[in-house]
C-alpha cells in the first residue's frame, strides 16, 4: 500500500507513480519548484481512485517525487465535503 499525505499548503494533488492513474494525459510541461528549491517537471495529469468512494481528479504525475500528495482544499471542493482531523480518528 502506497501512502498518501493530505496536504492544507500545496496548491495540486501529485503523485509519484503512474500506477496509481486509471487515466491520465499529456499536458504541456508544468515546472514546480519543490521546498528544498529544485525543480521537477510534470508532463501528465489524471485521474486517481484513492477509495472505493473518492476519486481525485487533476493529479499531476511527477516521476521524480518521492511523495503522494492530496490538497485538502482542492479535494473538498471537488467532492463538496468537510474532512475533519482529529488525534485518532480521520474522516
């Protein structure tokens, strides 16, 4: 199982393996700068079933990422829901 981090201060969902696509297309090459200050290039963008339930849709494909990331604010305006955090409980 691959994880995934939910994410409140990146601006895209990005994976790093196209495994996790059940339909992605090219697109013209988005340069992003990473926290350490390099740059990765994401040349795909697609579609993830990260549940049974939730499709994440717009996910950039970056090969050289070492992380799979959810923006929180991007996924609850897609699916129009609240997630709620708490110390033991995710829903």
């Amino acid at each position: 199982m691959h994880s995934w981090i939910f994410n409140t201060s990146v601006i895209d969902h990005v994976a790093s393996s196209i495994y996790f696509f059940v339909s992605h297309y090219e697109i013209k090459p988005i340069h992003i700068k990473l926290p350490n200050n390099d740059h990765v290039i994401a040349k795909c963008i697609g579609t993830i079933c990260l549940s049974y339930h939730i499709m994440i849709y717009h996910v950039l494909y970056v090969p050289e990422f070492t992380l799979n990331i959810v923006f929180v604010q991007k996924l609850t305006n897609t699916l129009d829901c609240q997630i709620v955090f708490s110390h033991d409980i995710f829903f």
